[in-house]
C-alpha cells in the first residue's frame, strides 16, 4: 500500500490511497469464494461455477464491489495511522481506479483535528451562581411528598370537577366515519392534564357518573396523523368512574409516617438541608460551565464541518438508543412527532458545535498547563467504576485496552483542566 497525504482548507485533508493489483485480484477471489453458491449456470453445480466463467457471463465487475469493501477497511486503517494525522470524522471515500489487473486506487477526505488558539483563561471574572433554598422550595417539595401520599376516593354523588380522575369509553367519528385509534374502553384520564386534545377533558366537567355525552374538538394543524391535521372531531364518551384525589393534612403526623421525624417542623428542616445540598451541587455545576464558557469564548479554533456531521451522528445514535430503552424506535418517535431525521439533526447541530468548542478548548487548557495523569489516578478511577457497577476493579482494567486507558486518561485530564479553570477564576 502506498500513501500520499494532501492538506486541504478548513482542516481537512485527502488521503490517496493505492494498493496493489495482486491484493485486490485476492479480493476479488474471495468476494468470488463468498458469493459462487449464489450463481446458478447451467452445466454446473450450484457453488461449483468457476470464477471466469461467472465474470464472462455477469462482467468482470461482478465481483468488484464486496471486493473492494474487503481492501478499503484495513487499507484505510493502514493508512489513518500512517498519515499521522489526528483524525475526527469518518471517511468520505471516492473510487480513483478499480479494474482488474491494476492497482486499486481510492481517496479518502477527512476531518482533522482543528488547532486551537487560547485566548485569556485564567483568573476570569464570572457571576457566581448562589445556592438558595427559599420557603417556597421547601413547601414546594412538601406538597409533592402530600400528593405521593394521598389516596383515591370514589364520587357517586356529584359531577366530574377539574382535578378529578375519570374512567371513560370513548368512540371518535371524523366527517361521521369512525377513525383508527379513536376508540378506547376503560381509559384513564385525569381532567386538567391536557392530555387529550383541544378541549375534550375541559367538556366532560359537569357530566355525570353513568352519563354519555358528547364531545367536540378540533384535532391541531400539525397532528401527526395527516388525515386527521386539522379536521373536526366528534367523541362519544360515557362517564364510568369519577374519583378525586384526597391529600393527608399536613401535621406532626403526617411527618411521622413519612419520614424519620416526629414533628412537621423537624421534617421541613430536614427537607431544607436536603434541597441546599442539591442545590450547591446544581450550583456548582453552573459556575463550572459558566468558567468553561467563558473560556470557550475567549479561544479561536476553525470545527471542520466533516467533524461537527460525525458528533450529530454520534448524538442522534445516542438519541435512538435513549428512545429504544424506552420502548420506542427512532423511526415510531418520528412518526408519532412528524419529526424528520434533516430536523432533528439540524436541532442537535449547536449543541454538537458547542460540546467540539467545548472539548477542544479544556484540551488544550490541559496541554498549555501539563496536565499529566499518572497511572495511580486511572487505577483510582477504575475503583470508583468498579464500586458503581460492583465489579472487582481488575477484571474492569482486564476489559481495558491501551486505547481505552489512554481514552480515560484524556477525559480525566480535561476534567482537571475544568477543576484548574475553575480554582483560577473570580467568581463574584
């Protein structure tokens, strides 16, 4: 294989690369063996065709796309790491020459890690994020404790009230035809909720237990289902249960049974503490991003486009994963929202550029003040992991390579790098 490098604006460059006619001719002999069984020709057994004689009846580049798969993956690897460049996105590969007997010949564009210029980073005046816990918080967390403890009391002898929760049939009629999905039995709703569209919980207040009535709605420009965007709806409804919420005063007693305090005063004061301790972590989480932004602001650097599409792949990837331990493919989510896979990446587009900014710069906070991490601070790291996941930390590092020790030892020094911002700045 041999290699030339050429640079290109924007911190790009093109990587040429040519391997040999006799190690693409193997490739095509093993996309041949591959692929034999698949050709039937009559006067052979199937898988038995000879290799010439398939590619004088489908042309000699029947063979030449698996084959050319085959060279182009170690090829590239041989060739990434060769050039010696640092690279951050994937290749955009383009065929030169593929013929057989010759030289197979391809160019591969990519991304290259951008240089970045610090500005000022050290001792920067940033507004200093206060943790507060205000009586406010602290009621606020009390009434969600109350709405966790109370129980559901079954009306007979009164309408639906806003608030309430309701059992209900419904049958929905669109230009008087009955549409998918606009049928249920024995349906949860809580009125208030806006769950259902338009004003349809709105409509069932005042109604009756037992009662069927009907309600009228207008399903959104933008829904989902185009068939149904826009359109007006009609839903025969039949009122099945009515209960409402009833909440447990807010006493000693109370305090008693929900926590490990025997009076409301002493359990408020608990939940004070508790909320202050959340809060100075959320608010030091605050003061380390402004820092870091400030930062960030403060440096130059050139993002190659190549490398901002890599990170919005990398993130609709994790998106869709997200989605998938939830029960939901990408594709549904798209369905179900009428998003599309150009918008959604068009969505993470800034925060792709800002987490490369981001990156970059701690990065090179790291270099410019020689963050070095020592072997004992990884072993510590595996440690916490191997606490978490309850694991022995040496069968964790046993898992690890040196790529992955050296992946950890580049996260821990940017992390470093935000600590040193961090300790450096004026927080006013």
């Amino acid at each position: 294989m041999s290699l030339q490098v050429e640079k290109l604006e924007k911190n790009m460059a093109k990587l040429t690369v040519e391997v040999p006619a006799e190690e693409f001719a193997a490739a095509i002999t093993s996309a041949y063996n591959k692929n034999k069984s698949r050709f039937n020709v009559p006067g052979f057994r199937r898988g038995k065709v000879p290799q010439a004689m398939i590619e004088k009846m489908y042309g000699a580049e029947v063979f030449y796309e698996d084959a050319a798969n085959e060279v182009i993956a170690p090829s590239y690897e041989a060739a990434a790491k060769e050039s010696g460049l640092d690279i951050v996105s994937r290749p955009d590969i383009t065929l030169v020459q593929m013929e057989k007997g010759k030289a197979f010949i391809y160019t591969a564009e990519v991304a290259v890690k951008p240089e970045v210029t610090l500005g000022e980073y050290k001792g920067l005046e940033v507004e200093k994020t206060v943790a507060e816990v205000t009586d406010e918080d602290v009621e606020r967390e009390l009434k969600r404790v109350q709405e966790q403890n109370s129980r559901l009391v079954t009306i007979e002898d009164r309408p639906v009230a806003d608030g309430d929760q309701v059992v209900i049939d419904f049958d929905g009629y669109v230009d008087g035809k009955r549409f998918e999905g606009g049928q249920s039995d024995d349906y949860p709703l809580t009125i208030g909720s806006h769950t259902f569209i338009d004003t349809f919980e709105e409509q069932l207040i005042g109604k009756n237990l037992g009662e069927e009535c009907e309600v009228n709605v207008n399903f959104p420009a933008e829904y989902h289902a185009a068939e149904l965007a826009g359109k007006p709806a009609v839903f025969k409804v039949k009122i099945k249960e009515i209960k409402f919420k009833e909440l447990p005063e807010l006493n000693d007693e109370f305090a008693g049974e929900v926590s490990e305090f025997e009076t409301l005063d002493e359990y408020k004061a608990d939940i004070r503490a508790k909320l202050l301790e959340t809060k100075e972590k959320q608010a030091a989480t605050d003061n380390e991003n402004k820092v870091v932004e400030a930062v960030v602001k403060n440096a130059s650097m050139e993002i190659p486009d190549a490398m901002v599409e890599s990170q919005v792949d990398n993130m609709v990837n994790d998106y869709a994963r997200r989605m998938q331990s939830q029960g939901l493919s990408l594709d549904q989510y798209m369905q179900y929202t009428g998003m599309t896979m150009d918008k959604l990446k068009e969505q993470m587009r800034p925060q792709a550029v800002k987490r490369i900014e981001t990156r970059l710069v701690l990065e090179a906070v790291a270099k410019a003040e020689n963050i070095q991490i020592s072997d004992e601070k990884v072993d510590a790291e595996i440690a916490k992991m191997a606490e978490a996941y309850k694991m022995e930390a040496d069968k964790i590092k046993g898992f690890m390579g040196e790529a992955e020790i050296a992946s950890m030892k580049e996260d821990l020094a940017v992390q470093e790098a935000v600590d040193f911002l961090v300790a450096e700045a004026k927080l006013v």
